[in-house]
C-alpha cells in the first residue's frame, strides 16, 4: 500500500515539474521575445514574426528556433497537465476498493481507504486491519 501511494506521488511530482518546465519554457520565449518587441510600434504582429523567425543559440548543441522551443514548452505543459489529471484519477479510482483483512477472525471485508484502526464487522474486535489488496 505504501508503494502504491509514493508511485502515485511520484505520478504527481512528475506532472507538476512537467508543467513547471513547459511554464518555464514558455515564459523565457516570452520574456526573450516581449524585451524585443515593447519597442515595436506594432506589438502583437511583431511579437509573432519574432517567435515565428527567431532563433536561440544552445552553444554546443546548435541553435534552436523559437517555434520549436515554444512548441516544446507547450507540448511540457498539455502532458504535464494530463499526467496530473490522470494521477488524480487514479487516486480517487483506487481510494475505492481496499480490501482489509482483521488479524483475528481473517475475515476479509472491503473498505473506502485504508485505516490505521477500525472494528472488524465479524468479531466486533478493534483491530489494526491488514490491507490486502487495492485495485479498481
Ligand atoms: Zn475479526
């Protein structure tokens, strides 16, 4: 069970950096194209040429277009999003379907989550329950 929780987490953390890098990403096309532009009469169309034609020099690795580079941030942020959105759903799906076993009676019972102490519905005993399996 605390596996299944930190794989989740990891999920999460995952989707999240996602995000932030896309964000991150975006916001340096931006910055570099806005310092560039604000002296322009007309801003907007070009803003657009400047992402559209401009290019960025990665040192060894060559230079990159500013297309690219805004696509990339926006392809991070689309799966970044998605990855949290999924990861979330899993923890509602399996939130759902613990199956809890009392170490007394070994009777098996299903329950919403997981609990520290509950009373076993067979022997009326207050037990630590052991979670046998989660699943959808
Ligand atoms: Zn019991």
């Amino acid at each position: 069970m605390r596996r299944v929780i930190r794989k989740k987490l990891s999920g999460y953390v995952f989707g999240i950096m996602l995000c932030l890098l896309g964000f991150s990403v975006l916001f340096v096309v931006f910055w570099k194209a806005w310092s560039s532009a604000s002296a322009s009469a007309d801003f907007f169309s070009y803003l657009w040429s400047y992402i559209l034609t401009e290019q960025v020099n990665l040192g060894a690795v060559g230079t990159l277009r500013l297309t690219y580079l805004s696509v990339l941030g926006a392809v991070f942020l689309v799966l970044g999003v998605y990855v949290l959105v999924f990861s979330r759903q899993v923890l509602y799906l399996s939130g759902g379907s613990v199956s809890l076993q009392c170490p007394y009676c070994r009777n098996h019972w299903r329950a919403r989550r997981a609990m520290g102490w509950a009373e076993c519905p067979y022997c009326r005993k207050f037990i630590q329950p052991q979670v046998m399996k989660t699943g959808s």
